[in-house]
C-alpha cells in the first residue's frame, strides 16, 4: 500500500510540475499562441477537465487522479475559480450543470442559479426602468449589495457531490483553499479583467482591502493573489457543512452585513436555498444523428436548440464555413431566435413558456423560411459603399464596446474513464459581480439580478423567490447512440447563446477537433438585456476580408474594432470522446486563459 502510495504521490507531483510549467508557458506566451492559432487539443484516456484557467484544470484533474469522478473533478475546478477567477464566478455566485450519468444512462439538469430576495424592491434601485414595452430596464444600478440574487452555486456543487459524486466536500475544497491561502499568480487576462472592473469594486472597502493590491491599486501581471477571509470561509464549509453558510453562523454574517448595507439578502433567504436546488429533465432536439441536450427554462438554452434546428434544414458544407452565405443564414437564425427568448423565457414557476412549440418542427420550418427571405431581402437591398452616417456608427463602435466587463461568466467541461460527462456555467454576473464582499466572510457576491427584467409584467420580470431569469443554458451534450461525444458550454453574457452553436457546428458539420472548433473566428449579435432586436454585429477579423466586406453590402453593421480575438464572442471549454478507441479529447479558449489538461 506504501509503495503503491508512493507512486500515485510521484505521478501527482509530477503532473502538477508539468502544468505549472505549461500554465507558466501559456501566461508567457498567450498572445502568440492565440495569434497563431497553434494550440493543440489536450488527449487523454481516463479524464479530461476543460475550464477557464489552467489552475482550475489542474484542481480537476488531481481530483480525477486521486481516484474522482466526472462530478468530483467539475466540482473542484469550479471551487478553484475563487482563487483563480475571482472576477467570473464564485461560492457566492450562480449557476447551471449538465450532466450525463454513466451509471443511469441518462441526462439531468441542476439548476442552481440564484432567485430574486424576498424583500427585494426594484423602487430602491438608483434609476428608472424603462416602460412596459419591452424597452428594456434603463439606467439601473447594476453593482452593490441591492442587485445581488440569493447565491445558489455551494448549493449546486453540494447537490452534485452528494448524488453523484464519490468524494466529500472537503476532499474536494482542499485546491481551493491551497490557492486562497498561498496565493496564485496574475496572468495577462486577470490584469485586464482587473482594470476593467476597478469601477465596481471601489465603493465597497471590504473589497478593496481584497481585490486591490495592498488596499490600493488592481491586481497586475506578475502578482499574487489570495483570499485569506475566503479560505477561512471555505474551510469552515468544509469542515461544518453547507448549513453554517446557508442556515448557520455564516448566513448570519451575511445577513447582518447586507443590513447594514443597504442589500437585502436574509438568513431566510439563505435557508430556503438547498431545498431549491433540484434535479430536473433537460430539453432536447435530434440534429443530425445526435441527440442534442441543453438546460429547461429559466434557463435560456432553448435559444441554442432552436438555432441548430434552423440551421439543419441547410446545406452548410455545401456553404462553406464562415463564408457569406452561411454567416448571413447564421446570423438571421440567432436573430429571430433571440427574439422569442426575450419574449417567452422566464421561471416556468412563473410564466408558461411554450418549450414544445418553440422546438416543434412545424414553428422552426417557418422560422427557417424567415431566415431565407431576410437573407434573400439583404441580397436584393446590397450596395456598394457606406453613406457618410453609416461610416460614423461604424467608427463609434469601438468606443461603445470598450471593455468595462459588466458581464462575467464561465464555463467548465469534464469526462471521466467510466463515461461520466458534464459541463457547468457559472457566473458572478459581472466582473466582480456586484463588486461587493460581505463583511469579513472574503465572498465575492454576485450581481445576478442585473440579468433581470426590473419592468414588471415580462416573462423575465423580477418577482420575490422568483429564479433568475437568465442567458446561462449556454451549454449542450451532443449524445450518439445513447452516449455522449461532445460537450461544450461558453460565457460571454447573452453572446453565450451564440457562440456555442457556432462551436458545435465547427465540430458536428465541419468536421473539426473541439480545439480548431473553438479556436475558429466567431461573431456575435450585440443583443444585451435592453437592446433586443439588435442591430449590430461584433465579428472577429480572422473572418475572410471580402466576406466582411461582402456582409457590410447586404446591411449588416460589423463591429471589427475587438481584432481578431475577443473574449466578447466567448470562451468556450469543450470535451469530445472518440468511441472507437476511448481517447478523450478536451479544448478549451484562447481568448481567455482557457486550457484542458488529460489524463
């Protein structure tokens, strides 16, 4: 046993030495790789995690090294995002699993993103939301304790350990908490998130006796970052229990600082939480000899479900990728697609949204004729040039799609040797979330609310318990023959709802590995709450050139100003299987500092 021991201790230093080499090589080097689109997808045969920040693949795979499953490994990746992503996602933020049960043969969603609190009252929020119309939800704050849903993600990662996974919370934690206590390092990317985000972490001093460097200054490339209240906080979880956060000593610190701030988050809030957090039946639609899986409403996924459909009824080989004719069907599909999500999702607990008319043959066979004569009519309107006006929106695009990273999520993908695969998103909402730590607990709350309608009467209007309604669905499990070949989940606000379609479809019409399926250029409508239909496109340059120009002569406003890689279009995480001969396959987004580590 000593011996054997030995070894798994050897193979586990080992590992570490080599991804710390690899994550010091991809923090040196980013831009290059990105540039170059040189990067290789990760192999493996008895896992594969795929997430945001090596660190976290790494938290996962050591999980999966010392014996975990699927669910443990996730688990920990997610957990790890509080050290090493502390501005994306956290335990006091929200989230949504897919998960495949080798064991039970068959899919299940957990939802665990977050509900409106029982006091909340849009009429304390700074600003007006616009009327009744749809219009949108006006200048309203976004940041501070007052726009914080109730968290649902220590909830969920508990859920899924309990019913699935194979080690304790503790066990799981213990990465974290190693990277809170001794510190992790600052890439490249975490210094742009952290100056993009300086605004909304200012007005709280807890956070910034955190989040800035000694007190005063954002986090730079180079530095070391640690959590040291958050370690306590977790440790405690780890040792008590998810009680003491959400009924116990914790959940009273939470409670008495969110008083004190002006929020509105209880202990009652709190308590009800784990009750909440459910198994539920996924959606699916048939595409192309898979069977495709994504998250119910209040989920948004149906979006992605209903863009695939659309697109089937094409000959997109026949096309060619990111050629003119297949961006314009493309773009129309999400378009419309977009619309009836805007219109229909919000809490089933609390409007009907019609998911079997939305995804029925006969609904999509009329939407895919819209998709045809909106292409056909930009066709008939093209021109040649761009008048004086249009020039001017075009050049003032940038400065509207600077990053100030008001939204923050990500994603995570993981299989393991017995044939578990599941994909998790997870947000704070915003960079930072609401920029807000509560008292001395180090937990980073999350501004989740902000996705919400705050105009009452909408599908997705804010209500008291009510879930968040939100874009986060974005991920799919692309299943033949039963199991699972694919599985892949991208941030990126409601762009999310794009890019994973255009991901899936680089893999499943194209025929490319899941790393060239998520490297390859991606465009996105500017669609955030508000702003529905859109009107612009943010696309990234690698797009031919005289497919661009091509696309600006049929009307369509192209935001180029991002380059070639922009984290605006996503960042996908994705694992594939190849059944024939088990090597598992993981990819994860050069446009962040995405990387899959196998085993």
């Amino acid at each position: 046993m000593k011996t054997n021991y030995k070894k798994r201790l050897a193979f586990k230093n080992a590992l570490f030495a080599v991804i710390l080499i690899m994550t010091i090589l991809s923090f040196n080097s980013f831009a290059q790789v990105a540039k170059e689109n040189l990067r290789p997808a990760a192999m493996g045969k008895k896992g594969m995690v795929a997430s945001a920040n090596p660190l976290a693949s790494l938290a996962g795979q050591k999980v999966l090294a010392n014996g975990g499953n699927a669910i443990d490994a996730i688990v920990a990746a997610a957990v790890s995002l509080n050290a090493v992503e502390p501005y994306m996602s956290g335990t006091a933020g929200v989230g949504y699993m897919l998960f495949y049960s080798a064991k039970e043969d068959r899919v299940r969603s957990l939802v665990f993103g977050g509900w409106v609190p029982k006091s909340f009252k849009t009429q304390s929020l700074k600003g007006e939301a616009k009327a009744a119309d749809g219009a949108g939800h006006g200048a309203i704050e976004t940041v501070g304790p007052r726009i914080v849903a109730i968290p649902g993600n220590l909830a969920g990662w508990n859920r899924a350990l309990e019913d699935y996974g194979t080690m304790t919370l503790k066990e799981v934690f213990e990465p974290t908490i190693d990277y809170l206590e001794n510190g992790v390092p600052i890439t490249e990317f975490d210094q742009a998130m952290w100056r993009g985000t300086v605004e909304r972490v200012k007005p709280h001093k807890e956070s910034v006796a955190i989040l800035f460097k000694d007190g005063e200054n954002p986090y730079e490339i180079g530095d070391i970052f640690t959590n040291k209240p958050l370690a306590k906080t977790m440790r405690r979880i780890a040792d008590e229990g998810i009680e003491v956060f959400y009924q116990g000593d914790i959940a009273e610190q939470i409670a008495a600082a969110f008083k004190k701030d002006g929020g509105f988050i209880t202990v009652e809030d709190l308590a009800m939480v784990p009750g909440r957090v459910q198994w539920t039946d996924p959606i699916s639609i048939d595409y192309r000899g898979y069977k495709v899986y994504n998250n119910p409403p209040p989920g948004m996924g149906i979006q992605q479900l209903q863009t695939l459909k659309i697109m089937e009824g094409f000959d997109l080989k026949a096309m060619g990728h990111n050629s003119t004719e297949y961006l314009a069907h493309l773009m129309e599909a999400i378009y419309l697609s977009r619309i009836d999500t805007d219109k229909y999702v919000g809490d089933p607990d609390y409007v009907d949204v019609p998911v079997d008319r939305l995804l029925s043959d006969s609904y999509l066979d009329e939407q895919r004729k819209k998709v045809v004569e909106r292409v056909k009519n930009r066709k008939i309107a093209e021109k040649s040039d761009f008048t004086e006006s249009e020039l001017e929106l075009l050049g003032n695009l940038k400065d509207k799609m600077d990053p100030k990273y008001q939204y923050a999520t990500t994603s995570l993908s993981a299989m393991d040797q017995w044939g578990n695969a599941v994909v998790i998103i997870q947000t704070h909402g915003g960079g930072f979330g609401s920029g807000y730590v509560a008292g001395k607990t180090g937990l980073i709350f999350n501004s989740a609310i902000d996705w919400m309608e705050k105009t009452p009467g909408l599908a997705n209007s804010v209500e008291p318990w009510k879930a968040v309604g939100w874009c986060v669905g974005g991920m799919m499990q692309f299943h033949k023959d039963g199991k699972p070949e694919l599985v892949v989940g991208s941030p990126g606000s409601f762009g999310i709802l794009q890019s994973v379609p255009q991901v899936a479809m680089n893999y499943v019409d194209f025929g490319m590995n899941i790393q060239d399926a998520i490297s390859a250029p991606r465009f996105r409508w500017k669609d955030e709450l508000g702003s529905v239909p859109a009107k612009e496109i943010i696309i990234e340059t690698r797009v031919d050139n005289e497919v661009l120009k091509s696309l600006r002569q049929m009307g369509y406003l192209l935001d180029t100003s991002l380059g070639d890689w922009s984290m605006t279009v996503g960042g996908a995480q994705g694992v594939s299987i190849d059944r024939k001969t088990g090597w598992i396959m993981g990819g994860a987004d050069p446009r962040r500092n995405g990387y899959a580590v196998g085993w």
